[in-house]
C-alpha cells in the first residue's frame, strides 16, 4: 500500500493512510508540536475511524538539525518535502552569522512554495479589538518569491552599489535619487508570470469554496510597472481565463462609462446573482483602514509580497494574535505545500508551557482540507471554537478575558481533544 501523496494536473491523490513529514522547530516548537500532533490525530480518529490515519515522520531542521548534523537544513529535509509533498513546520529561529538567510526563506525558494496563504477567522469567544468581529472571514494570498523581499539590496559605499548607482544615473538617465553618495539600494522585482500564478490561485480558491470577491490590494497609484501592473495582469487574467464565473470593476467601470451607472449596477447584481467572483482593486493604504471598517465586503485578497506581510499582521491582530493564526506555503502546480504555525521561537517562553498551539493545531486543520479531509478539519474547527466558548485558554489570551481558565499548552490540547464531539 502506498503512503505518498500523488499530484497529477492540479489534482491531489491521498492514499488512506499518507506520510507527512514534520519539522519540530525551535523554541516553542518543541512545546506546540506533538500536543499538535494528538489534536489533529484525534479529529481524524473522529473523522475516519480506523480508515485514514497521518503517519508522521519527523524530519531535522534549524537547531536540532545542526546539533544532530552539522547542517541547519540538512538535503534529506528537502528531499522528504518533494517525495512526500505534504508537510508541516514548527518556527524555526534564524540562524545569525552562519551564511543561510532564513531556514524558512530556503525552505520556500527550493521548493518554490510562491503562495503563502493565510485564512482569518474569528473563533466566538476570542477577545478582539474590533466591534463585530464575527463579520471577519478573510483568505489572503500573499505573494511569496518575489517583490522588495527578493533579497536583492545593495549597502550604500559598497562596490556593487556603487556600480548600481553609477548605472542607474548614466546609462539610465535617472536623476530621482534625492542623496546618491549614501544610498542603498534595493530592487523590486515584479512579474507577469509570478504575478499571474498567485492570482489565479486566488481566483481558483474563491471559486472552489464559493467565496464572493477577490480583492487584488496593491500601491498601483505610486509603483506603476510593479505594483499597478499586478492589478492591470490581475484583471486581465480573470477576464481571460475565468471569463464566465468572474465579474471584475474594470469591466462595471467599462459598462458605466459606455451605458451609464444604472447598467453597471444591473451587471453587477445580476454577476453577484449568478454567484460570480467579483474581482476589484483596493489601494494598500485604503484597504488597512477599508478592513478593519468594513471587513466582509473582502473576502479573498491577492497582494505582493510586502503588502502581505503588513496585511497578514494587522488581520490576524483582529482575530486574536498571532498564537492562533495559521497558515501555509503553497505551490499549486508542483503540489508543494508546507503548513506552518505563523509566529516565531518565542524564546521567551520556550519550555515553560504558555505557548498557545492554536497556530499549529489550525495550520493542521488547514493541511487536512488540502488533503480533502474536510470532516476532520470542521471537527477541529468546532472543539476549538468550543473550547474558547468555555474561557479555557492559554496565558496569552487568559489576560484578555474576564472568567477565564488558564491552560497550559498541553492541557489546552486535551481540552481541545475533549471537545471532538
Ligand atoms: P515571535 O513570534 O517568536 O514572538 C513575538 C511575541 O509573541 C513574543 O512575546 C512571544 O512570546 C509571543 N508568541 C509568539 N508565539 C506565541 C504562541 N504560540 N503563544 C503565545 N505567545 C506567543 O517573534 P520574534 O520574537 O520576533 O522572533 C523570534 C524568532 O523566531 C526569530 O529568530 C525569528 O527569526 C523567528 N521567526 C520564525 C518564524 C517562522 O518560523 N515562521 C516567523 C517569525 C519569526
């Protein structure tokens, strides 16, 4: 019997039982993941009986890896990612000095893991700083390989920056930059293909889960070959290739310019009957005040890279923080795809049993919908929706709410686990 995950045209096949490889992670990580580990088993038991199972294979990065190996990311991690396809991370600390950027940023260039998706929901009972925080129910496809994190930067007096100056103001004409001697540099690299890869992945899950718009969020306005051509190649796509469930602004704005503004709001009311995706555009700015006042007229957003990363932070915030947001590395043409608590180490609380594994726990309730094991996952979704409803949590969120019990990690997990009904 086969234990490896198969991904053949866009289409996932799951053996019964698969192998999913993990990478424990530093700090916390030791404390999150096998309480993790028992929740999501458990979900599956509840699911599937003794029919599907995960079988769990560990796999060394960061920390322990470099104890174990010498190698921060040892080959054998990689190679277990692309045979096994499916997996899921612990954070992993930067190492400082030691020649590798980021574990995590190796992790998604070699496997080119181009969208980082993070969906936002509010669990009844999380204490929130918004007033109607049962009306957030946000996906956000991050852009994850390129943009101003492409790492390409250059030290102002440095050679290479010098040399990219000099090129810029002789060869290029450009006479914009305001202080040349003590600039650095960094470039933002912004394609039509990246561009168009993590778009249409945002369009496919809104249709897939019959989501209502897409929200393409970008600083078009002052970056117009980057950053507004994201939007224009955005809007081409889905007239293109999802001309028949898609209903774009270009398009009602096209309509209410030629027929006026009473046929556009009639194309729009029939597109949204119809049960079209509407594809629009919010300039960055507008949208980080747009989703904290109206935050149900979005529902999946396609942003580059930085945009995602302010974005991320700010709805998760919304929700409830950072120690239970969850989220993935996805390609959706390899198969590739790692699930991954959002936050980091927490060195300050490492071993001491305060870290919320909620992150993790919904990271894994993402992995078994990708898997197509909805049932375990919706059973995941209500013992932790129950488990808030009770006030049991973990100390980050105990401050935040009157009556509540204190778990510690583990005992947040069983309280969890006890409440798969
Ligand atoms: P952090 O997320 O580790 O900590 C920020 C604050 O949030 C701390 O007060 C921490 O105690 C708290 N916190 C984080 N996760 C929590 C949880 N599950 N439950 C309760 N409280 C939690 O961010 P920081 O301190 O900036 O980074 C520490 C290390 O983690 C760095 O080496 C950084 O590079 C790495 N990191 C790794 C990530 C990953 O592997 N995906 C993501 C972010 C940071």
């Amino acid at each position: 019997m086969s234990h490896t995950i198969q991904y053949q045209h866009g289409r996932i096949s799951v053996p019964n039982q698969p192998i999913i490889p993990f990478i424990e992670g530093d700090g916390i990580g030791k404390d999150i993941i096998e309480p993790s580990q028992r929740v999501i088993n458990a979900a599956v038991k509840k699911a599937y009986g003794t029919t599907k199972k995960l079988i769990w294979k560990e796999v060394l990065a960061g920390k322990k890896a470099f104890e174990l190996t010498g190698n921060y990311l040892p080959d054998e991690t990689l190679e277990a990612f692309k045979e096994y396809l499916v997996g899921i991370k612990g954070p992993l600390e930067t190492p400082v000095g030691e020649g590798i950027r980021s574990l995590n940023v190796a992790l998604r260039q070699t496997l080119d893991l181009y969208v980082c998706l993070r969906p936002i929901r509010w669990f009844k009972g999380v204490p929130s700083p918004v007033r109607f925080p049962e009306l957030v129910d946000m996906h956000i496809f991050r852009e994850n390989t390129e943009d101003i994190y492409a790492g390409i930067e250059f030290m102002t007096g440095e050679e290479k920056a010098i040399k990219f100056r000099d090129f810029l103001i002789n060869e290029m004409g450009v006479d914009k930059i305001r202080f040349p001697e003590s600039s650095s540099f960094g470039v933002k690299p912004v394609s039509k293909e990246g561009s168009e890869r993590l778009i249409r992945a945002a369009i496919k899950y809104a249709i897939d889960r019959e989501l209502p718009s897409v929200t393409i969020v970008h600083k078009g306005n002052i970056m117009k070959f980057t950053e507004g051509a994201f939007k224009n190649w955005g809007y081409e796509l889905a007239e293109t290739e999802f001309t028949h469930q898609t209903f774009t602004w270009k398009k009602y704005k096209q309509i209410e310019l030629e027929e006026g503004p009473d046929a556009a709001k009639t194309a729009l009311s029939k597109a949204k009957a119809m049960g079209k995706v509407i594809i629009k555009d919010v300039i960055t700015d507008a949208f980080l005040q747009e989703s904290l006042l109206h935050p149900f007229e979005h529902s999946v957003i396609a942003t580059l890279n930085l945009n995602g990363d302010y974005i991320s932070d700010q709805l998760a915030a919304m929700v409830g923080g950072i120690g239970i947001s969850p989220g993935a590395n996805i390609n959706y043409n390899s198969g590739y795809a790692i699930f991954e608590a959002t936050h980091g180490t927490a060195p300050n609380i490492a071993g001491t049993g305060k870290a919320n594994p909620g992150s993790l726990i919904l990271s894994g309730a993402m992995l078994l919908e990708y898997l197509g094991w909805y049932e375990a996952a919706e059973h995941i979704y209500d013992a932790m929706e129950h488990t808030f409803s009770k006030r049991k949590v973990t100390s980050d969120l105990f401050n935040m709410m009157e009556g509540a019990t204190l778990l510690s990690t583990s005992k947040f997990a069983d309280e969890i686990i006890r409440n798969i009904h």
